[in-house]
C-alpha cells in the first residue's frame, strides 16, 4: 500500500480504480482481510477460554478503531500539509482500520462462540467443511445479504471525480517459503509483516515524513525528504515519475523494512 499511495498518482496501472473498474490495488484488502480471517481461526486455538478470547477481541477492536479515526479520519494531513484537525461535519468514519477492526470483531466472535460447537475430526463425507463451519456460513450470508441490501437499497447522490493530476495518464506463512526453502530472499517482507502496525502508522499513514518536514529550511518545500526524492532519484533519472517510482521502493519500503528488522532483532513490536 506504500507503493499505491505514494507512487499511484504518477502510475495508474498500480493506483486504485477511480470508481468502475479494477486494478492490482484493488484486490489488497479482499486478500488482506482473507489472510486476518485465517489468522483468526488459529490464533484462537490457543485461548479455550470464552470470557478472556472476547475480552481481547474487543480491546483490539477498539483499538483499530481509534487509530483509524486518528490517522485516515481526517485529523492527520501528513506528509506536506504539516496542519492538523478535522471538520467533525467530514470526518470519515468508515476509513480501512475501522472496516477491518468490525470485519474482525464479527469474525472473532463466531469464531471464539461456534468453536465447541464444531466437531475435532472432519468427516470424510461430501460437503463435511459445509457442515462443520454452517454457522460461519449462515453468518456470511447474512453479513452478504445486508451488505446487498444497503449498497443497493440505499440512496446515493451522483457525484463528479475530477483527476487534479496534471501528469497523470487516467499468512500464516508463504508456500514459497516453507516448500522451496526460499525464506532469505522474503526476510523484508517478513520483519515488515511482524511490525506491521509501526509500518502502517510511520510510512503508509506518513507519520515519520511529515515529522521530518515539520523540520524545514526558510521554506516548507525545502526539507530532507523533498531533497532526497528530488537531488537522489528525480534528477539522477531525469524523470519525475521513474525518481518517484524508485524514491517510495528504496527510500520507503526498503528503509522501513530494514528499520522493521532492526526492531526485530532488538524484540521490538508495535501490538495491538
């Protein structure tokens, strides 16, 4: 999502779809939200008591929730406008944090309150995974079912998407690396994966950027990161789009993967 966020504006094929359509973008929080699904079915098997399961389920949620509010509500304006507040009138409450925190509260709970319900062994008949999960299927179903009925039944006004762009051109573990014995290549991925929510806050949220240029020189412009994007990778490759592209892969995601190992190495992790 750094790379999308930060490099989307200037390459479309890897920037979310205005509004119809789809790209590669796109598909990240489908697949994000399928992988916290799985995480949630085997991180419960450790906790066999109800009453401690919910209690965490609800703290993380709220959690989420408040990050979500804090940093994609409005309040925060990193990485360049180094102003802070929020119009109550727009905030937006329903940002990504928020929907992944109520997709996982309504997940854990059926999880943690079907799960002595379910039988140990799984039948070898047809349709056995049907059978031992129905009350996870029931409840999608009726999760589809009113999420059909307000995307349809309720009334939205016609808007109009104006592109401001002048340059623009309209879990678990990996089977790769437990199989082929290929974990070296993915150790980036790795640390960033065990520090996500530290990545998430400082580098896709801009938290760090925007403290950074909270420190400038005569004007806001004049700051080490517009200097590193444009004296490193925008003049070395005369091409703003290609400097930027290549700004947000190694000034972004390689440094805070590597900022995520130190951390890993050192036993520091930013939980929910």
């Amino acid at each position: 999502m750094i790379l999308v966020d930060d490099a989307g504006g200037k390459w479309p094929q890897i920037n979310h779809s205005p509004w119809n359509g789809c790209t590669l973008a796109d598909f990240v929080m489908p697949f994000f939200l399928f992988i916290v699904g799985v995480a949630i079915a085997l991180s419960f098997k450790r906790i066999t008591e109800m009453a401690p399961a919910i209690k965490k389920v609800i703290l993380r949620t709220l959690k989420l929730l408040f990050w979500g509010i804090l940093l994609q509500g409005g309040y925060s304006h990193a990485p360049d406008d180094l102003s802070y507040g929020v119009n109550m009138k727009r905030i937006r409450w329903c940002g990504i944090l928020q929907r992944i925190a109520l997709a996982y509260l309504v997940v854990s709970l059926v999880e943690i309150t079907t799960a002595k319900a379910r039988p140990t062994n799984l039948p070898s008949e047809r349709f056995a995974i049907f059978k031992l999960y129905i009350w996870h299927w029931l409840v999608g179903l009726c999760v589809f079912l009113i999420y059909f009925a307000i995307t349809y039944g309720l009334y939205v006004p016609d808007w109009h998407f104006v592109v401001h762009d002048e340059d623009s051109q309209d879990i678990g573990k990996s089977f790769t690396i437990d199989i082929w014995g290929l974990r070296t290549p993915f150790l980036l991925l790795e640390w960033m994966g065990m520090n996500a929510m530290l990545i998430f806050v400082m580098a896709a949220q801009a938290i760090f950027p925007a403290f950074v240029n909270g420190w400038y020189y005569e004007t806001p412009n004049n700051t080490l990161v517009h200097w590193i994007q444009k004296h490193i990778f925008i003049k070395v490759w005369h091409s703003r789009r290609v400097g930027l592209l290549l700004y947000v892969l190694f000034g972004e995601i390689l440094f805070w993967g590597i900022v995520a190992g130190i951390c890993h190495q050192f036993g520091i992790y930013w939980k929910l």
